[in-house]
C-alpha cells in the first residue's frame, strides 16, 4: 500500500465526487409508471383548465338577462327544456325563457351564463312541461367556472427536474401526458470483498460472517431511486478483484465495492484503482465512521470503495452515492436535505473528527429534535434500523448534551437541496 | 338520493373506518424483495455477533501473559509463526514467545488473548523468520471485540410491526435471514366514475375532461404501500356501476370508486351501497374538501366513494385509506404522523369546517414550518405537486396569519402514529 493518506473534509471530498457526475439519459416511460422518476421536459398546459365554462353546482343554467329585476315581488318563470350532466352538452343555444337543469362539472350550454343553484328555485310542471320559477337577478358569469380559470393553454404545469408524485401524476393526466420524458435510473455493480464473507443463506462458518453490506446497499440504492445489481462476493486476492472490477467496469453506471480499502496486508482497492489507470480522488476522509473511504474515477465512471464496515458503508453511500445517484436521475438537487436540530440526548464521547451519527427526527411544539440510535459504535448494524437521519457532530474535545443545537442529514422523504455545505 | 346527510367530525369518520380495518396474512419473500414491508414474526439474534472474539485492528495476537512487565527497559521479542486475514484462521493453538500477525475482522487464535497494533511493534527477520519486538505490557482482552459484545444470541433483533429499510436489512442479512415472514400488501380496485372523463390517452372532446384522479390513486396507493388495480372509468349511470362494483367486490381487499357522491340526480355511489347491502359508515364528513366522502362496508369489505374533485379524492385517500393500508401491512401506527409546526404565510379565508390544505414542510432553526402549496381552490390540481403536509386549519370565523401555530399531517417519509386524534 504505497498511497499518501492524507484526510479530506467531507465537504471537499463530496465536491470532488461530485466535479465527476454525469447525467442519464431521458428516456420515455408511461405516466403509468413514473412515480418517483424525475421530469426531463418542461411540460406545457395542452388546453385551458377548464376546457370550457362549467357548472359548479347543481342548478339552471340560464341567462343573465332575462333575470334582470326579478325579485320576490317580480318573479320570473323558466320553461326547463333539457337536462344535462357532466360529461354531456345541450342540445342547442338556449333561448329567452328557456332553461336547462345542469349537474355539477357540465359544460354551461350555448347562450346561457349564469347558474342558479337548485335552492333558489321552485319547480313545478303543467302539461307534462317542467318550469322553475326564480325571484332573484344573476349576474353575468354567475356561478360559473370560466374556461380557462385555472390554466389557460400554454402555461407552464412542472419544470423539468420535478419528482413525479400523485399530484403531478394527476396534474399530467389532466393534459393528457400518457407518457413523459424522465431522467434514466443508474445501474450500479455491488460487490462485496472479504475473505471472511458467507452468503445470507450459507450456515456459518469459523471466522466467517454474513454478507450484509451487500443487502443493505441494494435497499440505499433502491431508496435512492437507482438499480442495484449484485455482482457476488470476492475473496481478499488482488487478482481474482482486479480481474471482476476490470470485467465489470462497461456494465454499469457506477460500480461500488465494500471492504478491501483500510491499511493492511489484505486493503486492496486502492492498489486495483491504480493498476486500472483511475484517477483516485480520495482515499482518507476527516469523518467517523467511513474514514477509509475511497472514490476513484476512470473514463468519467465513479468507482466506490466503501469500507467494509457496515456504519461506515452506510454513511458513505448517503454522503458520496446518494448524490450522484440523484443528479444522474435529474434531480437539481441532489443532496440529502441539511437542517438545524435539537439534540435531545446527551452524545458524551469526544471525537477529533466530525461525526455522522445514524439517528432520528422527531417533533414536539414545532421543534425538531434528534436522537442518537442507540449505541453508536461503528461495527453496531443494529442501530441502524430505526435510522432517519444523520446527526452531524463537529469534531473537538468535548462531548456533546441534550439540548445542544446541530445539524441533521435528513435521509428519507424530503426534498434535497444543491449544494454540500461545509461541516 | 334518499340519505339523510348529517356531517361527522374527520376523527369520528376515521374512527368509523378504523372499526372495520382487517389485517393482511403473513408471507414469506426473500429479503432482496421486502423493502418497505412490515415484519409479521419477531426476530432474535441466531447466533452472537461478533460470533468469535476478532481484532479490531492490523497487528499481532500474543498471549497477554507473554507482555508481563514488558517495557522500554525490557524489550521482548515473538517469533511470528503465520499470518491470517479476515475470514481465516489459524493452524493451531498459540504457543509461549510466539505471535500471529493478524488482520482487522480475523479470529483471534486459539490461547491468544490481546492484539498488539501495528504501530507499537518493531518487525525483523532473522534466518528466514519473521520477528516482532514489543516494549509494552498488554492487559488480557486487550484489543480484542469479544465474542457476543453486539448480540448474544437469542437477543431480541427486531420487533414484528418493523418496517423494513437499509439498516434492517442488514441486521437480518447478518443473521442469515434470507426469508422473512411480511404481511401482505392489500389488493385495491380503483373505478373513475363520470360520463365526462376521457382516459388520458384519449383527445379531448365537448363536454369533457380526462381521468386524473384514477392515475393519483393508483400513485397514493403506491405510496401507502399497497396494489393498486385501474378498474376502468364508468358512466354515471346506476346499472353500469352497480354491475362493475358488485362484479369487483369479491376479487379485492378494498374497492375505491371517485365521483358520484355528491347531491344530485347522478350521483350514485351511496344508492348502490344500499342495493348491494352495505352498511354506510358515514356520507358526509365536517372537513374542506372533502366533505361528501362516502365510505360503506359489506361483509368486512370496505367500499370507498371518494369525491370526483381531484383535492376532495386526495385528502379523503390520505385520511381514510392510508391508514387501513398500513394498518393491513401490519404497521401499529397506521396513520399519518401529525405535528405542531409553525404558519409560514397567511391563509386569510375563513371557513366554518376544518380545513385540510395541501402543503409543504420546511426547517429553519430547528423549528418546522408549514406553507400552503399554491392556490388553495379544491379543484385546483396544479396545487398538489409539491404537497407533502396537510395542513389542518380548524374551522372558525377568522383566518389564520404567518406565525400562527397549526397542526399538520405528514405525508411522505416520517413513521406513523397508533391514533388519529381529535382535529
């Protein structure tokens, strides 16, 4: 291991993963289908909302004029010559003295323009006629939805760069955007190194465990919008990793590998990035866990080496793939969500270096607080389960209490934001 | 329309609902395939973790009792008889004077009982055989993760009614849980009832709109967890929806209709829920918008009829389904987390109901803010792209300003909460 480790700032270290991202490809997808996708069109209004003047209530249309001066001691009378829901259209322009009952949502017939609602009239027939008699004066407009009172055609409905969610998906099928242009998800090659490594499904072994990295970075790519692939576990052997890292490089968007980058007889990833001619963009970062992470670049494709331990992993994939993951599906902002939090429990333990603590949000009387999850030793999965956010814990010599203002990481569910600020 | 229609407050609608929620089974998927399903078994720890006492760092395993009074004085030496990497292990026990230099995440050998790191050792050779020299006395236990220090076995992992993400997958990965027992998502069939919509592949025509809302439910559906199924749109007309709905009720855990709820001549759902039999649990609810929300149940079935208005449909799918969705997915805190946050801009319009505006979250200084997403009109669709709160504003004779304290519903991305309580 021949590399100067020198530590970056996470800051510095995310702006130079992300001076290599690059973007997918749009593609078309069925509306159908594009929930959690990001637009890569502006879409237009295809027509005035609504598509004509319509009916808000149950009531008559009929015209303003001939409802001039009516009143209690003036009432008018209408002949009702039709009925017409939604979805239907008056058989002609209407007349003086004519009326049509109209349902909610249909469109105001020809020559009327105003609706009086069912309340204010009174019906009655005669010779098998219906008529309604009204003893108020309408107005022009008068209980109507003008046409195009809610977008007139051509207005923009969503930039490109909007995550697709029922609201926008609902908003798309008004204009008739069966399919629509989004950003292409990313395919990213996982591999899993260690000697030490058995399958979920194999028995355990004398100085063997579980791969769980593994799993667990296909659910943060999965959640970070992209495609996982796992490519297999590789033992601790310079050939055999160089050889399927070499193999697998043109499959895949980005390729990411756990385990194999500390200092040690058996750290293989940084010397495998040399051997491939990568540039190696880092390969020590100033923060706990995830120190030893390493990103390399070759031919503009990113390659990971996360650390083989599970927290650390966990911290590198959202602070270094998660953005890339992001901007590549189109997202202008592609960073997890920083906000300001209350701590409320103490964190005791110093640290020189900034901390990434798995924790979660809560709220209480319109503040937001964080908690720690559980024991925060780096090696600990377990809590990891419950986690939502990243506590942020600036490096020094003390401690950190309850009630302490610090930053959050907001992992799940939130709008990101552009850029990596400082820690 | 004979339903006498007396209006309930949200929570004892929710209530009502909640009364006749029912549980999905248990199935088994793999673990690859179970983000975002909830746990239907409890898991315990089938093994310690670490499952052997393991070095936490690169360096060399000693016999403790070897280091007695080791010092700068009085330097010892070790014979380094192997060397063993992660994953493996060694060829025997440790002798008296010998050491085994060893890897981060290896067993410590047999006899051996503390690691000396790297750094404090001085390494020669001598006739082909490797030496270290160490100028310290190291306790038993000295650097060494014990066996069973994370879990013990039969420790309590995670609790059925855990929703499964990265960290949990992990943690069962770890323990060789390859299949997980989950609770089924729920079947749910969606008609659009209107003589005026037109699928949103059709043009457009007089008279008519397209079908937006079947697309947003199927997306709310996704979102919430469960299958969503477009049963196709309907015309407003009783025997067509009486044979659609009767025909669908047995296929599906819930039905879901929209349109055909509010008063008047074509609005049909509540008269069919009384010809199949059903039981309406409530056809009226005291909430903007929203307010003519029909929910009926048959024989453990609920039938939902949510308004045509796309805002009305939203809502009521956020209150009433949401909830027996994840309560069927086996979740205890099936609603929506509500919270305390802070008015970012006045809504000044009074209203005599509780309101539930589509809105957006927002952080600042450790205190949440909520803003209203646009024009607040229910028919507005364009307002819902970027909800991800409702913002509960009670009802009363004034509106309310910047800087007032509100409740708000969280859409997207936050835990549950057991109860819906009282707006």
């Amino acid at each position: 291991m021949s590399l100067h480790r020198k530590p970056l700032l996470v800051f510095e270290a995310v702006h130079k993963v992300m001076a290599h991202r690059k973007n997918g490809r749009p593609e078309t997808v069925e509306l159908s289908e594009a929930d959690g996708r990001i637009l890569a069109e502006d879409l237009r209004a295809t027509h005035p909302v609504p598509p004509f003047d319509k009916s808000p209530y149950d009531g008559f249309a009929l015209r303003s004029e001939d409802t001039n001066g009516l009143s209690k001691e003036n009432v008018g009378t209408f002949r009702v010559i039709e009925t017409i829901g939604a979805g239907e259209q008056a058989s002609g322009p209407l007349q003086p003295g004519e009326a049509v009952r109209i349902m909610t949502g249909a469109e105001i017939p020809e020559k009327a323009d105003c609706v009086a609602m069912f309340e204010i009239t009174q019906s009655f027939e005669e010779n098998d006629q219906a008529y309604i008699t009204l003893k108020r004066t309408l107005e022009e407009d008068q209980n109507i939805i003008k046409e195009g009172s809610e977008n007139k055609e051509g207005d923009s409905l969503v930039a490109a760069g909007t995550r697709i969610n029922p609201g926008v998906k609902a908003l798309l099928a008004t204009f008739g955007y069966a399919e629509i242009q989004v950003y292409q998800r990313p395919a990213i090659g996982v591999f899993a190194t260690g000697t030490e490594l058995l399958e979920v499904d194999e028995p355990l072994e004398p100085g063997k465990i579980r791969n769980s990295n593994a799993y667990m970075i296909l659910s943060q790519i999965e959640r970070a919008g992209g495609q996982g692939f796992y490519l297999g576990k590789l033992d601790d052997d310079f050939d055999t990793c160089f050889d399927a890292v070499s193999r697998s490089l043109t499959d895949y968007d980005f390729l990411i590998t756990t385990g194999g980058v500390s200092v040690g007889d058996y750290d293989l990833m940084p010397d495998i990035y040399e051997k491939l001619g990568a540039e190696v963009l880092f390969n020590k970062v100033g923060m706990r866990p995830g120190s030893v992470t390493t990103v390399a670049e070759k031919d503009g494709q990113l390659l990971y080496g996360l650390s083989g331990n599970p927290s650390a992993c966990y911290v590198g994939f959202e602070l270094f793939v998660h953005p890339i993951i992001q901007n590549f599906m189109g997202n202008p902002e592609p960073h997890h969500r920083r906000i300001e939090a209350t701590l409320g429990e103490d964190f005791k333990k110093p640290n020189p270096f900034t901390r990434f603590v798995r924790g979660y949000l809560d709220f209480n009387k319109g503040q937001v607080f964080v908690y720690p999850a559980g024991i925060d030793k780096s090696a600990v999965v377990s809590s990891l389960a419950h986690t939502n956010v990243l506590i942020v814990l600036k490096g020094g010599t003390r401690g950190y209490q309850k009630g302490d203002q610090v930053e959050a990481i907001l992992l799940d569910g939130f709008q990101g934001q552009d850029q990596f600020e400082k820690e």
